[in-house]
C-alpha cells in the first residue's frame, strides 16, 4: 500500500493505494484538484519512489513553481532523474518543449505515456488532465488509451493519478472513464445557502469499502491540501482556562476586547485563533464563561460543527453552568469534548469523578488537562477530531 499523505484519504482507503491501481480524481468546474495528485506523488518521491507527470494543461515550469508554492522541491527530483515530466503543453502554446519527452502530436501520446509507466515501475504517474486529453482525442479514443494504460500500469506495479474536471461531457463517457478505474474520489463544492467550501469523498475502491463521510478541505500555499473544519467553539464556565486553552492550541490567536457598559465596566474578551494540527486546520473562537455574555454564546454556537468544553476540575459546582452551556450552545447535537483542566492542582477531581457528577454520558469524552503543564492538550485535539471524521 502506498501512503498519499492526504489527510483522511488514507484511512477511507484502509492505508493507502494498492500498487498498480489506477485513481480518478475527479472534480466539479472550478475546484482545485491537481493539488491531490502533486501531494500524493510528493509524498511517494519522498519515500525513494520515482514518478512522472504527464501534462497537457501548462508546462513544466509552471508546476516546478507550483510545488514550490506548496513548499515541495520538485526541481531537486526532476534535477535527481527522480521524477521527469511528458510535456503534452509546450509545443501547443508555442513555448520551448522541455521534459524527458516531448508531444507534438497528440498520436503519440498513447505510446509515450506507455513509454513512461514502464520507466517507473513500482513508482506513481499523474496524468494532468483528463479533459485536455478527451479533447483532443475524442471519447472512444480517450477511453481506449486509458484502459490500455491502467493495464500497463497494472504489469509494472504503477500507480496511475488521473485528474479530472468533469464538464459537460456525455453521461456515457464519465460512465465508463470511472468504470476503467480501481479507486474514484471525488471533489467538489459544498453548498449550504451560499457555497462554503470544498470537500472531497471516495465513491468507489476495488480494495475496500470506503466510507461515505464528504471531508471539507483547503488547499494551503504552502503546505498543501489540509482538513478544514470551520468552526470549533471553545466555552465553559468563567475560570476554567478558556483563553488559554485557545493560545495553547492556536498560538497566534488573539482576543477581541470591548468593554461592557454598566454599574462595574469589564472587559469582555472573544478568543479568535486558527488551529494546524496533523493536517487539519480550523478556525476556533472562545466565549466568555459569564451567564450576562450568553448572547455571544447564541451568536457563535450557530455555525460550530464541534466543542470543547472547559472545566475546572477543582470546580465541581460549576459543572451544573457547564452542562447549562453545552443545551445553550446546542453542543448537544455536535461532536464535543469535556476538558477537564487543572489536573495539575492537588484537589482536582479525575475523569471518572467528574463524568459522574456531571452526569455525563460514556460516549463524550472527558480528557485531564493541565494548561499549567502542558499535558493533555494533544489528547483532546485528538478526541475531537476523531468524533468530526471516524
């Protein structure tokens, strides 16, 4: 099994792709996909694998620099003869052909790309992209050399990424492209009201049975495609280490103060950070823990799709604002995690302790923390991003 390093896509695949298999990436007009071909072939090279890309959308240079915007060196591999490109697009736009080989005529194309899965066996070929290539060629062309591809590709052990941006082509056509391939995954656009994100989801896998979970993604620059999860709400009573539970786990985060007019003026403080962690990333917002500041409450809970919930563990008569919170952010109906701070502290009570007190049921989890120590931080990260995408 070879690993792509996508976030996710690994265990929808049971560990990875077969060797020899053939993958459509195949996404709506307008969604970034030669990303998951370039990251999965980036992640093959850097375990000793050698590859090719074969593109007739841009030249070569171009896609050196657009590794390089993702922090990828690619010219050190195609330097090394690690990696080497088919140049179906120079010579079309009239700029020098570069490349181990060059097209010129879209007969060739066939022969050469053969050509290549043979010079890298055991290694990974991207073929960019599919709808240049059916343009060309024509359907029951394009269809023919594909199938004559993934049989050679099969024979050497060579893994095949096709992209694809699925216009509007025949029905029939898209039927038996997909029909050709060992594994499907598809891109697109998330739409709630407005269009929210991108968000991919593997629809078919001769090796497996792939789960059916759609999977928002960004695409970073640097850095490549990442889970995105859109908001995670970090609340709790007063005290319980909100604000530094959000630093801890989004350094860069900052806290929007305003000053809340009354009898006794106070400072009222938002917590707003952005989270990268093991190829996710998600934007985070704290609430103040006071029950005069729960309309905040109502405003953020709206859109979170998962929860912490902080909790002094010294505290356990505040457990009660804590439950009260969670039915007023309606956390109820999405994956959280009970924090349990201040472990670190003689007097705290353990897990079990507070489950019991809280009432709390065995499927949400309750993770000791200590902010002071640094202890337990990865662990509740951990659990709630397993409950977002099991």
């Amino acid at each position: 099994m070879k690993k792509t390093s996508i976030p996710k896509l690994d265990d929808f695949l049971e560990g990875g792709i077969p060797e020899g298999s053939s993958v459509l990436f195949y996404a709506d007009p307008g969604v970034e996909c030669e990303a998951f071909g370039y990251q999965t072939l980036q992640s093959r090279l850097e375990e000793g694998d050698r590859g090719f890309i074969f593109t007739n959308v841009t030249e070569p240079s171009s896609i050196i620099y657009e590794f390089e915007k993702f922090g990828w060196d690619l010219e050190k591999n195609v330097n090394d003869e690690t990696v080497f490109f088919v140049d179906g697009s120079s010579y079309f736009i009239g700029a020098p052909v570069t490349g181990k080989y060059g097209i010129e005529d879209y007969s060739q194309v066939k022969e050469v790309v053969l050509q290549s899965i043979n010079d890298v066996p055991d290694g990974v070929g991207v073929i960019n992209n599919l709808s240049t290539l059916i343009d060309y060629l024509g359907n029951d062309e394009t269809v023919k050399i594909i199938k004559k591809w993934n049989d050679a590709a099969k024979d050497k052990k060579t893994i095949l990424l096709y992209i694809f941006t699925e216009w509007e082509y025949d029905d029939d056509l898209i039927k038996l492209i997909k029909e050709s391939m060992d594994c499907l995954v598809n891109l697109n656009t998330i739409e709630e009201r407005v269009i929210i994100g991108q968000g991919f989801m593997v629809t078919g896998a001769s090796w497996t049975t792939p789960s059916s979970n759609m999977v928002l993604f960004n695409i970073l620059r640097p850095g490549g495609v990442k889970i995105f999860i859109p908001k995670i709400l970090v609340t709790g009573p007063f005290n319980a280490g909100k604000s530094s539970f959000v630093k801890r786990i989004a350094p860069e985060s900052i806290s929007v103060d305003r000053k809340a007019l009354g009898q006794v003026p106070t400072t009222i403080a938002m917590d707003i950070g952005h989270v990268e962690y093991k190829g996710f990333v998600a934007d985070v917002f704290g609430t103040p823990g006071q029950e005069r500041f729960d309309l905040i409450l109502d405003v953020l809970s709206k859109e979170a799709v998962g929860a912490f919930i902080l909790v002094d563990s010294t505290q356990p008569k505040t457990f009660a604002r804590a439950k009260e919170m969670i039915k007023r952010c309606n956390a109820e109906a999405i994956p959280k995690v009970i924090v349990a701070n201040k472990q670190d502290l003689p007097d705290s009570l353990s897990s079990d302790e507070i489950r019991k007190v809280m009432n709390i049921d065995e499927s949400i989890p309750i993770i000791p923390v200590s902010l002071h120590r640094d202890e337990g931080i990865e662990d509740s990260l951990d659990a709630l991003l397993e409950m977002l995408y099991r």
